[in-house]
C-alpha cells in the first residue's frame, strides 16, 4: 500500500479514529489505516497486517477543519503490524500480497 496522506482522523460513532490514508494498487478505492501517529509520510510504501472493515465514517477535511459526513462505507484497515516496503516512492507499492491482513 502506499501513504497518500499525513497523519490525519476520521470518526466513527462519534469517537477520533488516528490513522493515515493509503490506497493499493488492485484496489480503486482508499483505505483508511487506523493507527498513532508514526514516521510514515505521503507517498511511502508499507505492507500492513491486520483486520479489515467496513464503517459509516466522517472524514476530517484538513483544508476546512471539519468532518464531512461520509455517504458510503469507508474501508479501515486496524493496524496491527506495519513494514516499510523496500520499494522506492516512484513505485505504485508492493502489490496485494499480505498488505490486507485477508
């Protein structure tokens, strides 16, 4: 998966979810990688293990300072465990393999 955001939250059920933004590559739509802030900057390449779900989220709007309600599920991803990938930030990451925790 690749980081496409900075640290950053969402909430569900009223509580702040910390996490980052990370899309993959056979996937078209973002994950969400519920996790502390940590070193991970936009653009880096991770493999994560960990449950993955579905919720109903606000979605902080860095720019405006204020959640937009979501109007379709938001994949999370629960971090459980976290790699650097060795690929370099021009790749598009490491592919599906392991980095779901499916």
């Amino acid at each position: 998966m690749q980081i496409t955001s900075e640290h950053t939250e969402i909430a569900v059920s009223s509580s702040k979810v910390p996490g980052y933004w990370a899309r993959q590559e056979t996937y078209d739509q973002g994950f969400f990688l519920s996790m502390p802030a940590g070193e991970l900057r936009s653009g880096d390449v991770v493999i994560v293990t960990g449950p993955v779900a579905s919720a109903m989220a606000a979605v902080f709007d860095d720019e405006t300072r204020i959640y937009q309600k979501g109007v379709r599920p938001t994949p999370i991803v629960v971090v459980w465990r976290i790699i650097r990938s060795d690929h370099s930030r021009s790749d598009k990451g490491p592919g599906a393999e392991g980095s779901q925790g499916r």
